[in-house]
C-alpha cells in the first residue's frame, strides 16, 4: 500500500470527522404560542433565535396552530425573540441541550398598542376566545375622524357602517356600541378621535354584559391624566339644505376630567313625494283613489348641550352628566291632488304637520372593582321630555285639525355584579328596570286625555364554562315582566322567559364555529297603546290599541368566522321567528276605514349570508357581501318574499389622501312592521378626503348618476289596498363638503363621547 494511498484515505477520513462532528451536535428545537385568554395558538407569531450577545440565528412565523420548528440548532445559550400584533413581545433564556428540545408551551399576554407609527404587515385581526378583537394599523387611523370613520376602514365581515347615517349594522340586527363598555349612542361614537382608539372590539355573538344585543362594538381608547383639546365640525350637504355644525371642548386634571358639547343641524328641502293609488272597501261603497304630490316642503332643526364630569381610579370610575335637546320641525308639509275612480271628483288636499320637542336628562353611573376578580356595574338614566304635536289636514271646504301637548317622563335603573372564581368559570347576574310615564293631551276633532304609565323588569343569569382550550359554552336564562295601564283601562301584565345559550368550538387561532339559540321580547311601541282616534283623512281614522301583545323573538343560528390566506371571512344562518309582531290593522266602521294596529300574527326570516375583507396591500382595502333572505308572515294573509342583495366598499390611500367608492343593489323586501312589499333602489357613491395633522377635508357624491331614484310599496290588507311610489330631492344626485379641526392644548387628552338622546314621544299621529 503506498505512502500516497494512506495520506489520501487520512485526508478524506479527516475531512469526515470535521463535517460530520459538528451536524451530529446540531439538533430541532421546537415549541408552541399561545392566546392568554383564549388557550389557542397564535397564527403568525414572529419568532427569532438570538445568541446571548443579541446576534441573529433563524427566524420564523408561527404556523396556524401557534407551531414553531428549528432546525439544525447548535448546544449552547440561546435567546427566544417573540412578537405578535396585540401582545406583550418575550424574550425568553433558555439552554439548548446535546439533542432535539422542545421548549415549554408560551403563553402571550395581550397588549394595547397603537398602531399610529408602524406600518403592519400581517393581520390585525385577533380573535379571542369570545370576540373579535380589531387593531386599528396607521392608514386606517390617519384617514379617519370619528369613530365611524375608524370602524368604516376596519371593514369588519358582518358589519355595514353607515357613515353619513351613522348607524352600525350586523347580519343580525342593529349593534349596539360601547366606548370602554359603557353603552354609546351616535353622538357620542362620531365625536370619537381615531388616534384616542387603540382597539376595538366585535362580538357577533355576545356574551357577558353584552348579552342580549344582536352584536356588539366596543370601543377602547386611551386615557390622560392633563391637558385638554377644543374640536370644531362642520358637514354641509351641497344638493339641498342639510348641516350639522359641531363644537366641543374637554379639560384633564389628574383623576377628574370636564367635557362640555354643543351642536347645530338644520334640513330643509323639498319633501317626500308620492304618488299612491288607494281602495278603501267600505261597508257601502268602495272608494278608488289616487293621490298624487304637487309639492312638499320640509324643515327641521335641532340643537343640542351636554356637560358632563368623570373621575377615575384604580378601583372605581364616577361619571356623572348633564343634557339638553331641542328638536323642531316647524314644516312636514304636503299638497296633493286626490283623483276619486268612483265619482270622478278631483280635488285638492293639504297637509300641515308641526311638532317641536325640549328635553333635559341626566344620568349617573358607576363601575367598582373590590377586587380583580369581581365588579359591580350601576346605571341610573332620568328624563323629561315635553312634547308638542300639530296637524291640520284639508280637503277643499273640509278641514280637520289634531293638537297635542305631551309630558313624557323616563327612568331606568341597570345593576350587574360578575364574579370570575379562575379561567374556566364566569358567574353574572343583572337586573334592569325601565320606566315611562306619559300624559297627552288632546284636541281638535277628538278631545281626550291620555295617561299611560309602563314598566318593564328584566333578570339575567349568566354562566360561561371554557371546556379545554377549544370549546366555550353559554348559559344565559331570565326573564322579562312588563306591566302598564292606560288610565280607565284593565292593568296589563305580561311574564316572557328569555334565554341566549350557544356554543363555540375554536379550531385554532384564526378559525371557528358556533351555533346557539336565543329568546327575546319587544315593548309594543308607546305611541301604540292608547284608545285615541286622529283624523288621517275624511274617509279614514286613526286608533291606537290599548291591549296589543308582547312580541317575542326566537332566533337559531349557525355561524363560522374565520381566515382562509388572505381573506376574512364571515359566513352565518339564521331562522327569527316574531311571535305576536305587532303590524297594521284595518277594519270598517260606520262607512269609515279605522286604521290601526293588532298583534296576533307571525313573521319569519330565513337567512344566509358571506362576508369578506381583504387587505391586499397597505394602500388597498376591500370588502365584500351576499345575503339572501326568504321572509314570510303567517295569519290570515299568508304572505312570503325572496331577497337577494349585494354590497361592496373598496379604501384607496395615497399619502394624505383617501379615496372610497361603495355599492349596494337593489332590494325586494316583505316589512316586518308594514306586512308591505317594498322595493329599495341601488345606491353607490364616491368620496375623496384629505387628512393632515389635525386638518381633515372631504367631498363626497352619492348617486352622481340617477336622476330620480324611487322607492315603491304594496300592501293588501283586505278591506284596504295600496300602491304607492316615493321620490324625494334627498334619495337623488347629493353630495357633501366636510370639514374638520381639533386643537389640543396642554398634554394630549383622550377625545370625550357624547351622550344625548334621541326624543321619546307616546303622541298617536296619523303618519
């Protein structure tokens, strides 16, 4: 063997031992991430292995089940880098053996963060164990305004935001919206500043003191201990006369803080017009009429204050406020021709309505924590509210006249105490009472006084038990005892059993699937439940019904929320049944119609429905959904419809601009409370919007190309018939200027809610 030969063989046994040494030390080093509060994995979790001295060694995402693997990993001490959108970023230590090692099961608290300076590439869509928790990321808070704005870039699948409306709806009805769980109305969600909201909160299925609402937002902002901020407004419709004109003003000073807002909007504009063919089938005759608008005038204006003064501390928050509304509309106005089949007459009619209402309210409440894992929650809300209510109505020679003044007080009371004994257990019990009083006084044609007071107690228990990291279940039973009395009449007394029970099964941090049922009831409206009668017109009269029902709600559903690559996606169905809904009633007396109304029927709803966001770059967003509906109502008239509608929202921005344009098709609807076909026409429009610093500017078109957008309506309900078809300068071409500036003074302050209220009223009106 030579010399040459045993130096080679050295050399390649050498060269064996140098490589192969070091892969033999090398091993896997696995682990998992997940949620603190909802026990699943953490999809898309960054995490980075670093030597001791902070030097970068491999990196990876989380798989869908919070899964991490690396390979090829040397002995020695190594640091753990983990980072999530929403969470308290980790540095864990550890010591990486002669072999595979997985490390222990990571838990991620989750962190309020503010999004405003970092761009985000991933989701900041979080679901927990119970809700949807939504991160705003900064284009979405810079190219907003108001709350509204903010939950309108979002584009959250199941909710439709109505911005120049300002309404937030779900697949299952109206949401109700909280600002740090307190429950908010319109005023106070536009009056919102986006950099103040650090996250926002969805449960499609409430739960917890949401229970009950068809879907909840809830709002969390910032807090500041100093400083404060003065906020001017102003939107002006540029079509017809529509302006609302906002100012406000808030001071912090350590615990305490002062808000003081003050508003103005006018409308005026041509009223709605219609053209309605009518057949009123009298006892004698039948009457065949038409009635066609020659003009229509209509003015509103409204102005409102409130002042209202919180203190917070660790262990309880106080606020406490006061508000007044003013709401007049001195002009509902309306000419026709009324164009009678069965005499051939044609003549003119008029209609003058005028109503103006002052209420002041105020309202105290109280969160306490005694400790961390218990909280008591009260509620006291008072009002009075003064109403005034005028209408004459002619017909040639023949005049008619109602005159109404009202005093309409409320009270409600709300109490919640929530023990939380570990992870796994959530005991809550509420109870809440709401009261009215009401006295009217009529005259003109009927002269009457109408005194109504009304009560309903509603008890709540709820239960919530996390089975494993995967499974939630809900048990919520309670009940409802509504009792009221018109003066002169038999007191009403109506127990309803209520109940929302579901279950929840999490496939991992991105996916899941519930399904539940739940049992409701709904107040006949107060301005329902009297025994006056009004003059609509010479051939009919209006009568309010003192003894009408409580109508229920039964809802089964079956949902699915979720991410599927780079869509979210909600996809849901659903069957409501309204047990005793309430709908017209007409009937003939004397050669009269008598319009009014009765509850012994029923009206379902069979629902499926998708929607879908996408974020398909950081300039550009979309959101997408389909729904169909099959309505009927049960009773002496079987009626049925199928609804199919479509929307669309794309976000476009550009620096400091923002570009939106939105559609909707047309709908077919059966309505609920008419029992009346209705057709809704298609809308879509167009909005650019500037965002600088503390300047905001928008110019926006709805409609640009439809002349004349008509909404149209049918009913049949045997001895009266109707076609009818609306138009209106408001449902056409519009658009708006908008313009915005808040100045902040001292150290920044979290941008305080408004809380007026909307007018109550019991006053029975012929429209």
């Amino acid at each position: 063997m030579s010399r040459t030969f045993i130096n080679r063989q050295f050399f390649i046994l050498a060269v064996c031992i140098i490589v192969i040494l070091p892969v033999r030390g090398q091993h896997v080093l696995k682990g998992n991430i997940y949620d603190d509060e909802s026990g699943a994995g953490l999809f898309l979790t960054t995490v980075r292995l670093l030597t001791q001295d902070s030097v970068f060694v491999a990196g990876e995402a989380t798989d869908d089940n919070g899964d991490f693997l690396f390979r090829d990993i040397k002995a020695g001490e190594y640091i753990l880098a983990l980072s999530n959108v929403g969470y308290v970023s980790q540095f864990i230590a550890f010591q990486m053996p002669e072999g595979d090692y997985t490390l222990p099961p990571v838990v991620l608290k989750t962190d309020v963060v503010s999004l405003n300076e970092i761009v985000v590439k991933g989701s900041t869509f979080i679901r927990k164990k119970d809700h949807l928790l939504v991160i705003p990321d900064r284009q979405q808070i810079k190219h907003a305004f108001s709350g509204y704005d903010l939950l309108y870039n979002l584009m959250i699948p199941g909710l439709t935001v109505d911005r120049k409306n300002k309404t937030v709806t779900a697949s299952t009805g109206t949401a109700t919206i909280y600002i740090n769980g307190v429950k908010a109305d319109f005023r106070e969600v536009q009056n919102l500043r986006p950099r103040d909201i650090e996250k926002v909160e969805y449960y499609s299925l409430p739960t917890g003191k949401y229970i009950g609402d068809a879907a909840s937002v809830n709002y969390i902002t910032k807090t500041y201990k100093t400083g404060g901020y003065v906020t001017l407004e102003g939107e002006q419709n540029v079509a017809y006369m529509d302006g609302n004109y906002d100012a406000g003003a808030k001071i912090s000073h350590n615990h305490t803080s002062y808000t003081f807002f003050g508003g103005y909007n006018r409308k005026d504009y041509d009223g709605v017009k219609k053209e309605k063919s009518e057949e009123l089938f009298l006892a004698d005759y039948t009457v065949n009429r038409d009635r066609t608008t020659e003009d229509a005038d209509f003015s509103n204006n409204r102005q409102y204050a409130q002042f209202k003064v919180r203190n917070d501390t660790e262990k309880r928050n106080l606020w406490g406020q006061l508000s007044f509304v003013h709401d007049g509309t001195p002009h509902n106005d309306r000419n026709e021709t009324l164009s009678y089949g069965h005499d051939e007459r044609r003549i003119p009619s008029s209609e003058q309505v005028d109503n103006e209402s002052l209420k002041p309210a105020v309202s105290l409440n109280g969160v306490f924590n005694p400790t961390e894992k218990q909280q008591l929650k009260v509620e006291l809300n008072g009002a009075y509210t003064q109403n005034r209510y005028s209408r004459i109505y002619r017909e040639t020679e023949q005049e008619s006249s109602t005159k109404a003044d009202e005093d309409f007080y409320t009270f409600d009371a709300y109490g919640r105490y929530t023990f939380r004994p570990d992870s796994k257990n959530t005991f809550s019990g509420s109870l809440m009472h709401y009261h009215y009083i009401t006295s009217s006084l009529y005259s003109g044609d009927y002269n009457s006084w109408q005194h109504l007071w009304k009560g309903e107690t509603i008890l709540f228990t709820n239960y919530v038990y996390e089975l494993g990291e995967k499974v939630t279940a809900v048990f919520n039973p309670g009940c409802s005892f509504l009792n009221y009395r018109l003066h002169g009449d038999r007191l009403q007394r109506i127990w309803t059993f209520r109940i929302n029970t579901w279950i929840r099964y999490r496939f991992n941090s991105m996916q899941w699937i519930g399904g539940g049922f739940s049992r409701g009831n709904y107040q006949p409206n107060i301005s329902f439940v009297n025994s006056m009668d009004q003059t609509i017109d010479f051939y009919q009269i209006k009568r309010g019904n003192p003894y009408l029902g409580n109508t229920t709600e039964s809802n089964w559903a079956f949902m699915y929320e979720g991410r599927i690559k780079a869509l979210n996606v909600q996809f849901r169905l659903w069957h409501d049944k309204y047990a005793n809904n309430i709908v017209p009633d007409y009937y003939t007396e004397n050669n009269k119609l008598i319009s009014s109304y009765r509850s012994d029927g029923s009206f379902n709803t069979a629902n499926s429905d998708i929607a879908l966001s996408c974020r398909i770059s950081d300039a550009l967003r979309t959101g997408f959904s389909v729904k169909y509906s099959h309505m009927y109502a049960s009773g002496e008239s079987d009626l049925s419809r199928d609804n199919f509608v479509a929307s669309a929202d794309v976000n476009y921005f550009l620096k400091s601009f923002s570009v939106n344009a939105h559609v909707k098709t047309a709908e077919k609807i059966l309505d609920r409370s008419l029992l009346a076909f209705v057709d809704r026409p298609a809308s879509y429009g167009l909005s650019v919007r500037y965002s600088h610093e503390k300047w905001m500017a928008e110019a926006a078109v709805d409609n640009p190309f439809t002349k004349q957008a008509r909404y149209r309506e049918q009913a049949d309900y045997g001895v009266y018939q109707y076609r009818q078809m609306q138009t209106s300068r408001i449902y056409q071409q519009t658009g708006h200027i908008k313009l915005a500036y808040t100045f902040d003074f001292g150290k920044k302050t979290s941008r305080e809610e408004k809380n007026v209220e909307g007018i109550n009223s019991a006053i029975l009106k012929a429209e």
